[in-house]
C-alpha cells in the first residue's frame, strides 16, 4: 500500500513551469539597476495613464485612516499616474497627498490630470535611494504614507533606504499602508523558468522593469529594522482557474500596515545612518481581490 502511494504522488502535482534557471548575467543585473527610470520612463511612454485601473479599494480596505475632521496629510510613493491619489482625493477632499515617483513621465501625467489641484496635491520627481524626502516634504509632517506595488521595483539592497527616507518625514505613530507582491505568485514561477531572475526573489520583466517576491518574514524584519511597529499583515491568495488546461494557478500579494515608532525611540546615530546612506548613495549616482491585466503580472486596480 506505500508504495503504491509514492508512486501516485509524482502524479498528484502538475509543474506548470520548468524550475530550471540560469539566472540574469552580472553586466545586465548592473544595467538594469543602473538604467531603472529609463525602463519606468519608457512604460509609462507606451503606455501612458491606460495601464492601471483606479484603486478604489482603498477606501474599502483602509479608509479608516483616512477619515476624519482634521486634516491628513498623505505620502503617496511610487505615485505612477496617479490611479492611488485622484481616487483618495475625490473620496477624502480634506486630505493633501504628495505624490512622488522617479519617473519624470509618471509625474508628468499626474500634473497633466484633470483633477490635478495644487491645493491639494504636491507631485515631484524623486529616487528614494538617492534623494532626501525632507528637503521637499517637511520632517515629521506626514500621517500616512500609502506602498502599492512599489517597493518591489527597488532592488532589495536598496529597500533599506527608502524606508528610512519616509520615516523622516513622518509623523509619530504615522502609518503606512502597503500591498506588494508576495513569494509564490505564479509569476515567479514564470520569472524562474525564463531566466529572469536577478537574486534571490527578484526579478527582470520583459520590459526591464523588475519585481521583487516579499515573504512575510522579509517585509516585517525591514520595517522592524527601520523604526517601525507592524500593526497588520498578511499574505492574499487568489485562485484563477484555466478550465481548458485543467490547471489552477494562484495569485499571491501581501498587504500590511505598519506604524512609526514615537520619534523619541529612533536613536540618533540612526538618523545619521541615514544621511550617510543617502550621501554614498548621491555619491555612486555622479488582498483580497486582483486582476491581472498585463503580462509581467501587475495587479493593478
């Protein structure tokens, strides 16, 4: 009877994908680093402000934090063309949101909405790896900063930096909200098999743009490392069924909250850390639903 059991589990699991890789070559990890806003740059060229549904789950998901009398003011980093912002601002007219992204094309197409308002939106260029947030947004002046599918373009090396870069500007006990792709996606599998992968869960698409695979452990450990307190977090699973194959294949993401530890507990030395990071790095430069609309799999409404 056991052995008729191993001999029936091969055929129990179906590989949609070879796990054989070779990965991405040295020359063209360091391009794609080097070369990251020219392939943001180009994306959002062809593809203007038609690729990302608006994200009006927001609201549903997280509208909590943005409600209220008094007013909050908003982070929103990796701004793209603006599906996060124009959304909140038309649900929560007593917010202000900078918006930021290291595509001067993104931010372009921002300014250029139709909604666009000075009064309550601030749209700049800036690379969280290498600019310093607080000479465009007033230290400890942010209450929420909102991550949806952006972290996971920065190279994991670097990811370090960008949260201590909003940290700076946030307020204590300030919040920010987050959802990015998480390790098990089907596209991972698919990234794998192709030779797209770059280190360890992260990886190239077909256009040069990159994505990153967080693990819960991941996530939490980067926030916690920064100055941060998780409040929230979990892993989103979604299955899509292709009756045709005969094959389910899942859509995994995961979505948190963490909160700014009170600013008297992020020491100073710390601080300095900060701006030594950012110096060398000027210095080197001189889930509960989703759709998948594209082929390097972003979920983006």
């Amino acid at each position: 009877m056991e052995s008729n059991l191993e001999q029936q589990s091969p055929s129990q699991k179906f590989q949609i994908y070879s796990t054989s890789s070779t990965g991405v070559t040295p020359f063209w990890r360091e391009k794609y680093e080097r070369e990251a806003k020219k392939y943001w740059d180009v994306f959002y060229k062809r593809h203007q402000d038609k690729f990302f549904k608006d994200r009006h789950y927001l609201d549903k998901e997280w509208g909590q934090y943005f409600a209220g009398e008094e007013r909050r003011v908003v982070l929103e980093v990796g701004c793209g063309a603006g599906n996060t912002i124009f959304p909140l601002v038309a649900t929560y007219p007593n917010i202000f949101v900078h918006a930021c992204d290291f595509s001067q094309r993104a931010v372009n197409l921002v300014k250029t909405h139709k909604d666009y308002l000075e009064t309550c939106v601030n749209a700049f260029v800036c690379d969280l790896t290498v600019d310093d947030l607080s000479k465009e947004i007033p230290p400890s002046s942010v209450d929420i900063v909102t991550m949806i599918f952006v972290l996971s373009a920065v190279s994991p090396e670097k990811m370090h930096l960008v949260v201590q870069n909003i940290k700076k500007v946030m307020k204590p006990n300030g919040h920010v909200l987050l959802r990015d792709y998480a390790v098990g996606d089907l596209a991972q599998e698919r990234f794998t098999s192709k030779d797209q992968q770059i280190s360890e869960n992260f990886y190239v698409r077909g256009d040069g743009t990159r994505a990153f695979y967080f693990s819960e452990e991941f996530l939490t450990s980067l926030f916690k490392d920064n100055g941060f307190d998780v409040e929230e977090l979990g892993l989103c699973c979604k299955q899509v069924e292709n009756r045709s194959r005969e094959i389910v294949m899942n859509r995994r993401w995961i979505q948190s909250v963490f909160r700014s530890s009170d600013i008297s507990n992020y020491s100073v030395s710390k601080e300095l850390a900060i701006k030594e990071d950012l110096s060398q790095e000027n210095v080197k430069s001189d889930v509960k639903e989703s759709t998948s609309r594209y082929p390097s799999n972003s979920f983006g409404d």
